[in-house]
C-alpha cells in the first residue's frame, strides 16, 4: 500500500509541479508582461524568508483541510521558488522573442504558443524540473509524518520513518513492561527495514538515467560558455 501510494503521490505531484512551475516561469520570463517585476518579488521573497512549519500547517490544516489526504503529500511540494527561477532564467535565455512574435503574428493564443512552441524546445528545462520534483517527492517523508495519521496513506518514506521512530522509541523506554520477544514480534526485522530501503532507492536509480542528458544541459542553464 505504501509502494502505491508513493508511485501515485509521485506521478501526480510531478505532472502538477511541471504544469504549474513551467507556466509560471513562462509568464515571468515575457519582458511585455505589466505585473513581470511585481510577480518576480513574490516568486523571490520565499526563498529568503519561510512563513514557518506552523503557519503552513495551519493553512493546510484548517484553512484547506488537507489532514489526512493524498492531497496533503502532493501540494505543499508542487511549486518552489527555486524552480520558477530556473524555468524563467531558462525561457529567457533560450526562447527569442521573435519566435513567440512569429507566433503572435500567425494569429496563435499564448496558450498555443506555450504548448506548441516552446515546450517542444524546452526539454532540457522539463527533465530538470521533472527530475527535482520526482526526487522531492519520492524522498519526502516530512508530509507523511506531519499531515498523516491513517496508515494506509504512508509513503515508503513515511512507512519506514515510522518504524524506526516506533524501534528508537520501545529501545529507550523498556519500563513500558514490553518484553523482548514482544519487541521483536511487533518490529520488522532488520533484513525486512533494509528491504523497505532498496525497494525506495531502486526506481529513482532507474529512472535517473533516461533522462541523464537532459539534466545535465539542464543544470548549465545561464553558465557562461566560452
């Protein structure tokens, strides 16, 4: 069930955080855009300044009643200040304004020019974020232990956490009257706990290598080249 829910948490956190953070990084990078440096501080300021654990707990909690659901592991983790900057550095350096003018002229949407247009040209941009999103979410296991209380909406992450959590704590309290043999009947095995973190550490080893190529020109968006 963990395995499920990490695949599902995964697929759609990525899709969702490429869709978001790429059209974001597109508006921003449009220099004709009237709210460009206005939006450009909004995007920035949060990589200085962090509202809190509190504040977002409350405001995912109480405010969009996130506690215990998928939609919980998914959107706190969509959007990152950090990505919008390398789509909006990339989309300006790479895209020319001729050709979204070319586009213009042609009587094309923004919508049409974003999707048919420079996305196909940006796929180095695409597997870079893709890659940060699959490992953020793949890896967290944050979300599950502070939105997550229903077992069966644990990650493998949140699974695992959980158990050495539950194994740290039974080892430092042995006057709770647990015996030995009931410690170890109500703990996975040590070969099971390293089962749990090869089964989390094979499918981004993986998947890493398809798209080793375009990382790699994706992380020297902006170098200097001489």
């Amino acid at each position: 069930t963990a395995f499920g829910v990490s695949i599902v948490v995964t697929l759609v956190g990525t899709i969702i955080g490429l869709v978001l953070t790429t059209t974001m990084g597109y508006v921003l990078s449009r220099r004709t855009f009237k709210l460009n440096g206005f939006l450009s501080w909004v995007v920035f300021i949060p990589m200085v300044f962090n509202g809190g654990m509190i504040s977002s707990y409350v405001v995912n909690t109480n405010m969009l009643g996130l506690k215990d659901s998928v939609w919980a592991l998914i959107l706190p983790l969509a959007v990152t200040s950090f990505n919008v900057i390398i789509c909006k550095t990339f989309f300006r350096t790479t895209i020319p304004d001729s050709i979204v003018e070319s586009g213009k002229i042609d009587g094309a949407t923004q919508l049409s020019i974003f999707t048919k247009i420079v996305l196909p040209i940006s796929k180095p941009v695409l597997a870079t974020i893709g890659l940060f999103l699959c490992f953020g979410y793949w890896n967290d296991w944050f979300l599950s232990s502070l939105y997550i209380s229903n077992e069966k909406l644990y990650t493998l992450q949140g699974l695992l956490n959980s158990i050495q959590n539950n194994i740290q704590f039974m080892a430092n309290n042995p006057d709770l009257g647990v015996s030995l043999q009931q410690y170890r009947n109500s703990m996975p095995t040590e070969g099971v706990r390293m089962a749990i973190a090869i089964v989390i550490v094979v499918p981004i080893a993986c998947a890493y290598p398809f798209f080793q190529r375009y990382f790699i020109s994706g992380l020297t968006i902006g170098a200097v080249k001489g």
